[in-house]
C-alpha cells in the first residue's frame, strides 16, 4: 500500500475516480436521473466546486496563517527552499483554484437559473436567496481579481518566479512582496463573510 500512498498522483487520480464513480452511482442507479438531467449535473458542478474552492482557500490560508508568519523564523540560507521551490508550487495551485472556483461556481449559478438574479444581488426578482448568494459571488470574484492581477504578478516580481525579473532591485522586491501580503490578507477577510454567504444560501434558505 506505500507503493501506492507515495504518489501524489496515484492519489489524487484515484481519489477523483472514487468520486466519479460514487456521483454517477448514486445520481444515476440511486436517484435515477439521466446524464442530461439538470440536477445530475447541479451535483457535479457543486461537488466540483466545493473541491476546487478548498485548494483556493486552503492554499490562502495556508500563506497567511502558515508560511508568512514563520518567514521570519527560518534561517536566510534556508528561505530560499521556500521562496524557490515551495512558494513557486503553492501559488500554481493557489491561483489556478481560484479559476476552477470562480469557473465552476458560475456555471453552477447558470445551471440552477440564477446567474442574473445573483450578481444583481437579488434586485431582479427581490429572492432573499439571490442576494445572498449573490454577495457571496460578488465577495469571490473580488477575491479572484485579488489573486490573479495583483497577489500573482506581485509575487512574480518579490520572488522573480520564472526568472521573469532578474534585475528587479530589492527595495522594489520588497515592495511588491508587501502588496501582494497586504491583498492576500485582504483575501482572508473577505472569505470569512463569502463563506457565510455561500452556505448560507443553501441552508437558510
């Protein structure tokens, strides 16, 4: 069994299988509905959504509460196996699940009719449900914003990812490393009230 747990990829793929085959089942030869059926696809897009949003904000809070406080804890021979190797992969996974969330959750607003009605906070057709969703939708796709034009190219200049800003000087590295801290902290707090918004919208309602 080590053979198998010590491959990331064995896992996830795996992992993603099970899911699959669990959501088909159920939907399908349990609940009876078609692959065409909006409601199969509300239950794939929500279970994708849910997924990809956890690799978002898992990797956020993973900055804010984990790498950046320690920073000044590790050794500076040391940091650069964070800001060169670790850093670089957690915002690969970081910002890419912002995309996957924000995708998947509009395609699920679409799926379940209120798309509109949502990003117009509800003023469309007054449904208290709208509006809240809808905060919610406004609250992550600024946070979506936050990490793909700001926190992202910030951090491609603080820790010269890629190798895109060679001569970058330090105090303008240190400058936008403290941009992109700042927007990401910023990001912290809008999840929290985002967080309340989506699942509430499912449960109060």
């Amino acid at each position: 069994m080590a053979w198998f747990l010590s491959n990331l990829r064995y896992v996830a793929w795996t992992g993603l299988v099970v899911a699959a085959l669990l959501l088909v089942y159920f939907a399908m030869g349990v609940a009876g509905y078609a692959f065409s059926d909006s409601a199969f696809w509300e239950a794939a897009l929500r279970w994708g959504h849910v997924l990809v949003g956890i690799m978002w904000i898992g990797h956020l809070y993973y900055f804010n509460f984990t790498q950046i406080p320690n920073m000044p804890k590790i050794p500076d021979e040391q940091k650069p196996a964070v800001t060169k190797v670790i850093a670089p992969a957690a915002l690969y996974w970081f910002r890419w699940g912002a995309m996957a969330t924000l995708v998947t959750g509009v395609l699920l607003a679409w799926n379940q009719g209120y798309l509109l009605e949502a990003f117009s906070l509800g003023l469309l057709d007054g449904v208290p449900k709208h509006t809240l969703i809808g905060i919610g939708m406004w609250l992550a796709t600024i946070m979506w914003f936050n990490v793909w034009f700001i926190i992202w190219p910030n951090q491609q200049k603080a820790l010269n990812i890629d190798n895109k800003y060679p001569d970058l000087e330090a105090p303008a590295k240190a400058a936008a490393g403290k941009t992109a801290m700042l927007f990401s902290r910023t990001n912290t707090f809008l999840s929290v009230p985002m967080l309340v918004a989506m699942t509430g919208a499912s449960t109060l309602f």
